[in-house]
C-alpha cells in the first residue's frame, strides 16, 4: 500500500478514517495496522474500500499498488 497517496486522498476530500470504517466495517485497528503494512489489504477489502471512496481504477491502483 502507498499510505502516503491513501492519506493524502483522504485528507484532500476531507474524509476522516473514523468514517471510512464505519462506511466500510473495517475496524479502525485493523484498518491503521494494513496502512502500517502489519498486514495486507485482501481483494475484498480493496473492493470495499475502493467503493466506499469511489475511487478511479487507477486512484485504486496507486493507493494498493497495483498493476493496472
């Protein structure tokens, strides 16, 4: 993960990690521990993630580090 654009997407729209987790249901300690890289985001987490942010295919990309 590029916490670095995550933050940065967030703070650009204003959006606090409090509510990504209650829009996601992702636990705001397992959320920062991912972020951190105690751990990786699944398939499923980048899916939820990406949908509650509508994020871009290629915002998505750049955050999780994948390839396009």
């Amino acid at each position: 993960m590029n916490e670095k654009a995550f933050r940065d997407f967030l703070k650009a729209r204003g959006i606090k990690i409090g509510w990504l987790c209650e829009k996601t249901g992702i636990s705001r300690q397992t959320l920062h521990n991912k972020m951190n890289g105690h751990g990786q985001f699944n398939v499923s987490d980048i899916n939820t993630i990406s949908q509650a942010l509508n994020l871009s295919k290629s915002e998505r990309d750049t955050i999780f580090m994948l390839d396009g």
